[in-house]
C-alpha cells in the first residue's frame, strides 16, 4: 500500500513538473515580446523627445501615431535670474530663456491573438520620457540631441544589455523550438543600431534635420 501511494505520488510531482516546464516554455516567447515592447517604447518615447525638441512641435506627433507630446514651461523660478528684478527682460533680450521640458509618452496595447486562455487577452504598455530642451547653455536643441545620441548612458550600455538579453533568450528557446519548428521570436529593439540611434527610425533619418 505505502509503496503504491509513493509510486502515485511521483507520479503527480511529475506531472505537475511537466506542466510547469511546458508553460514556462511557452510562455518565454510572450514574456520575451513583453521585455521587447517595453524596450522600444522606451527607445521610442526618448527619440521622440529629442525629435519633438529639433523639429518644435511641427511634425512630431505625426511622425508616431501612438504617442503624444507636449512642452511644459518653465515657471521663473527655475529660469536663469528667477524672478529678479528686470530677469525677464534681460533673458528676452539675451536669448538664454529655458523654453521648457518636452514630455513624451509612448503607448502599446498587446493583444493575446492566439486568445490562449491561460494568458490574459491584453497587456497595456506605457513608456514616458522627459527632456529640457532649448537650455542657456545650448546652441541649440540638434547640439543636445548629438550630444545625447553619443552618449554611453543614454544608448550604448542600453544597448548592450538588450542584445545580450535577446541571446540568453533565443539560446533558451531554440532547443525547444527547433523540434517543433517554431521560428524564433524577433526582437526589433534587440537588432544591432545604426550610429548611435536606434535602428527602428534608421528610415526616417534622413528626414531628421532638414
């Protein structure tokens, strides 16, 4: 009797066992498409600032449907001189007013197409990012975006990590997918950049600073 009880008892730790497997397999690649969307909405929310802050508004909020920006001014206090006597007169006519901080949103709602029914049906994904731009101590808002875009904290060690992160994740899969023949997932912000910028708006460069 105790030796058939031990013998169902392995028995369900074993299939418990094989379910968990089987659904963290299966759910690396949604998990995987989560860590992915996260980064690019992350890139995408950065880039914007930057763009809306070249571009002042004009095309920005075209230039991606999803997202939205605004520029919030600076009250005196945070200007150069705050509100002294004859401040605002003089950063007029000195040209070293603080035009203000760009706030960037960018937003993603993930649908579950498959409509797996262990998995939600939808995620709801929300980077923001915030930037001063126009600052006295700028010639201008395309000098602070080089600036940034060269910049090892803002894109180069970012990057780094993502891509390592694509690998440990396609090596995890690939044994389990290569019987199934499942192709791997892409991962569109773990992909190599171009420069120092982001390789999903390599097509609008082009068009960045005319």
């Amino acid at each position: 009797m105790e030796i058939r009880m031990r013998r169902g008892q392995a028995f369900v730790e074993s299939f418990v066992f094989l379910i968990v497997m089987s659904l963290f397999f299966i759910g690396i690649p949604f998990i995987g498409k989560l860590a992915n969307d996260k980064q690019a909405l992350q890139n995408e929310s950065r880039y914007m600032a930057f763009q809306y802050a070249i571009r002042l508004g004009e095309g920005a909020k075209s230039f991606y449907d999803s997202s939205y920006s605004n520029i919030k001014k600076l009250t005196s206090n945070a200007q150069p001189g705050q509100d002294l006597a004859k401040s605002e007169i003089l950063r007029n006519e000195w040209q070293i007013e603080d035009k203000g901080i760009i706030n960037s949103k960018s937003q993603k709602k993930i649908v579950d197409k498959a409509k797996r029914k262990f998995l939600i049906s939808s995620l709801f994904l929300e980077e923001e990012a915030k930037l001063i731009f126009d600052t006295e101590y700028e010639i201008n808002a395309k000098l602070a975006h080089n600036r940034s875009s060269q910049s090892n904290t803002a894109w180069k060690k970012e990057n780094s990590k993502t891509q390592s992160l694509a690998k440990k994740s396609n090596s995890l899969l690939s044994p389990v997918d290569r019987p199934l023949k499942r192709t791997l997932p892409g991962f569109d912000s773990y992909k190599e950049w171009i420069g120092e910028i982001p390789s999903n708006h390599k097509k609008g460069l082009l068009n960045v600073f005319n």
